[in-house]
C-alpha cells in the first residue's frame, strides 16, 4: 500500500520539484543533475508520464546500477534511493557546490521538464551562483601600457604599507590585479586606471541632488569615473556638500556633527562599489538625495547564496578580490561587519534612521530628521558654510576672512587632505585662486601645512 503522502504527491502529477519516469533510462542522470542545480526534488521510477502505476523491477542490481550510473555526475552528490512496494523512489537534495554536471552536458529545472543549458546560460548560472567571479577576469579591453596608473598604485602601496622592493608586476600579480599573461584583470582595471569611462562603464558611480521628495527636478549631478578609491571619496564629499552639518561648541573647539554619520556614509557607499554586480553593465551604482532621505544603491541585490534571513548576520562575499584590496587599504574594517556599523552609528547619533532594501538593487536609504538639527546651527555645506563658520566656529577663524577663505578653513576642517583642485569644486572658484587664499591663510597664522606638498595635510589653527 503507498503511503498516504507520496500518494497525494503523485495525483498532483509532475511538477518542479517531481518526474515520474516508467523504468530507468539513461535520462536519469539528467533529471538527477537537473534537480540539483535547481532545488532539489523527487524522481519516482514506476510510474508513466500519465501518472499510471506501472512498477518496475526494485531487485539489487537494478539499484545498483542507479549507483553507479550517477557517480558521474561532478561534483559528487549524496543521492538517496528508496524502494516503496514496486516503486524506486530518488530523493535529490539541492545541491550546495553547484553547478552539477555530467557527461551529457548541465541541467537545470525549469518548470516540470529538465533542460539543457546552452553555453551562453552556464555563464549566467556560473554568475548567479557566484562560480565566476568578475573580479578575478581578464579585462580585454585595457592595456597596462596605455592605462595603467602609476600614481593611483603608488598611492595604493602607501596606505596599504606595501613595500615596492619587488617588482612591479609580481606585485600587481600577487594582488591578483594581473594575470600570467600579462593582463590587467577588471580588480586591476578598478583600481589602478585613472578613467574607466571606455574600459568598464557599469564602474561609473552617478550621484544626483534632486528639489523635493521626487525624481524630477536635478538640483546637481556628477559621474564619477575615476579608480574605485577616487569615487568612493568623490561620492562622499558629494553627499556631505548637500546634507546638513550641525556645528555645535560646547568648549574651545567645535564639535561637527553631520547629518548622516561619516561611518554609516562610508560603509553604504564603500559596501556599493565592493559588492555590487559587475556583471550587470546596463545599471549603475546610483547616490541619491532628496530631501527627505538620501539613498545609496547597488545593481544584483545580496548574493545568492545568502539567505534573506542571514542579511546583516552573516557575509558573503561577491568580489572577493576587490574586499580585499579594500580591506589592505582599511577602506573595510571588517568584512562582514558593514551592515552592523551603519546601524550603530545611525542609533548613536539620532539625526536620520536607516533601512535596507534587498530586490533586483540592494539599497542603503537614510531618512532625514531635518527637525533634529537646531536652526541656527545647521549649515549646508558647500552653499552657507561660509556665512556660518565664521558665527559659530569661533571668532577668531571668521575674524577679517572673506567669505571663500571661511568656505575653504571649513571643508580644511572636515577634510585636511583636500587638494586644492578639489576645494575649487566645493568653492566654485578657480585653483588658482584656491592656492592664493590657502597663502594668505598661512599668512594669517590660520593654516599651518603638516608635512610635504605631496603627502601631507593642512591643520586649521582656531
């Protein structure tokens, strides 16, 4: 007598997760690799397409043959094989190193029928699963003649305290930054190009200010396209020139204390660009402000082999090489623990609350409480930095300062080691000019230069 459940399972008929098959065939192991390569299923032998009862012969040799025909699936799958009256029945797990194969090729589930993939599909499932890492690629298109950046590696050697004894290509390749081939791999391309504007347009990071609450009026928008450590520093100094800062002095220095945490905003933005999909060139990572919230999202969601559920408590790690070279520089304290910062800091400090969002983009969003902020100490860097610093930094940095050197000892005090092409940006004035205000600055015994020109950083004397 069949038991109950299997009885119910076969008047259902087949399905995604069931195949009935009237005797064993050589199509078996198709079903068998099908099944683990999507989510596991059933395999009941004995019974036709029709869902007819028809038996079949469940002797030890019959069994051992299965055996032995699905030993050659690779990797290695621990199948079970059960005898219910006349019935074999195959229980295939889902499988947790995928993708399984065999000598017929790879399959998949698809609806109630087994298909084979083609080869543009196993690149997709080997990207899906994270089988292929985007990271650890040749980049054909860049050529470390022509594109390689000298300074930007240089600047990678300093702060990761890497000795440049050896040689510069046994460095790139022990960074896995290059391949035996002499090719720059897309982690190189990432990190040590100036532009990646023709070599790899899905690195673009765009950030938008938009008036009000909808996507319809852009206030400002920038592309940046530079190394992913440029744009990283480039998107955030973009978000705190459009978000509140909240001067607050209590003792003979100010204490700045920013609309959104400095941590969170650089672990949202750091976690973007590290664990984005690659894969997918038509979408970018996107920063966005309105003025009720900011949002800092990713194109690929969280990987697929984390479980919703898992999200904050466990990582996994989609571009493994580029966490890494992160991590050299402590762009990442550590892995895993991105997520966890963010919350503290936005806990901490109260000025904004924070949610995640996991679909298609895996989005960061910081809702603004501009009520938090007291009104005659906000100030919004970049437009009335200039108005404000000299109230409420102290007098003496706002004593007989025109307003653009007050705009330039304010984003000094945020970010010592601004250049002076950079505090042009924020400013609105020219290098040039930038440089003969810093002068003056010094002059004024309201600057002081802390170390060389190229490497050191300035300190604003209050």
């Amino acid at each position: 007598m069949i038991v109950k459940d299997l009885e119910s399972q076969i008047a259902l008929g087949e399905g995604y997760h069931l195949e009935f098959k009237a005797s064993f065939d050589k199509s078996l192991i198709e079903e068998v690799c099908a099944f683990a390569n999507s989510s596991g299923g059933k395999i009941i032998i004995g019974i036709d397409d029709h869902g007819k009862l028809a038996g079949t012969d469940t002797g030890n040799a019959i069994r051992s043959r299965i055996q032995d025909t699905l030993k050659q699936i690779e990797p290695s799958l621990d199948i079970k094989i059960k005898v219910t009256e006349n019935l074999l029945i195959i229980d295939v797990p889902q499988g947790i190193d995928k993708p399984y194969g065999c000598s017929r090729g790879f399959f998949i589930r698809i609806g109630a029928n087994s298909q084979k993939l083609t080869r543009n599909e196993i690149v997709s499932f080997f990207q899906r699963e994270g089988r292929i890492r985007f990271d650890e690629l040749e980049n054909n298109k860049a050529h470390i003649k022509k594109d390689f950046d000298e300074k930007s590696f240089q600047d990678f050697l300093n702060m990761a305290n890497i000795s440049a004894l050896l040689p510069q290509t046994e460095l790139l390749t022990n960074l896995d930054c290059l391949t035996e081939n002499g090719k720059m791999t897309n982690a190189g391309v990432l990190f040590f190009t100036k532009s990646t504007e023709f070599l790899m347009l899905q690195a673009t990071v765009i950030c938008v200010l938009y008036k009000g609450n909808e996507k319809v009026h852009v206030l400002d928008k920038k592309d940046f396209q530079e190394n992913i450590v440029s744009n990283i520093e480039n998107a955030i100094r973009f978000v705190k020139r459009h978000t509140n800062l909240e001067y607050k002095i209590e003792k003979i220095r100010r204490e700045e204390i920013p609309e959104i945490p400095e941590v969170a905003l650089r672990e949202a933005v750091i976690n973007a660009v590290c664990h984005r999909d690659y894969f997918k060139k038509e979408s970018s990572i996107m920063i966005e402000i309105f003025d009720n919230r900011v949002e800092i999202s990713n194109p690929g969601g969280i990987p697929a082999e984390l479980k919703k559920e898992d999200f904050g408590k466990k990582s996994v790690t989609r571009n493994p090489v580029i966490a890494s070279l992160l991590q050299r520089i402590d762009y990442i304290e550590k892995i895993g623990t991105g997520i966890s910062r963010i919350r503290q800091a936005v806990d901490e400090q109260g000025n904004c609350s924070v949610d995640f969002r996991l679909d298609n983009f895996f989005t960061v969003c910081f809702t603004r409480k501009k009520n938090k902020l007291s009104a005659e100490n906000k100030v919004k860097v970049g437009e009335k930095v200039g108005e404000k610093v000299g109230e409420k930094v102290g007098e003496k940095v706002g004593e007989n300062l025109t307003q653009n050197q007050q705009k330039i000892i304010a984003l000094l005090h945020s970010n010592p080691q601004l250049s002076a092409k950079e505090i042009s940006e924020e400013v609105g004035i020219s290098s040039r000019k930038v440089e003969e205000n810093i002068k003056k600055l010094r002059e004024k015994g309201k600057l002081k230069r802390i170390g060389p020109d190229k490497g050191g950083h300035w300190e604003v004397e209050e």
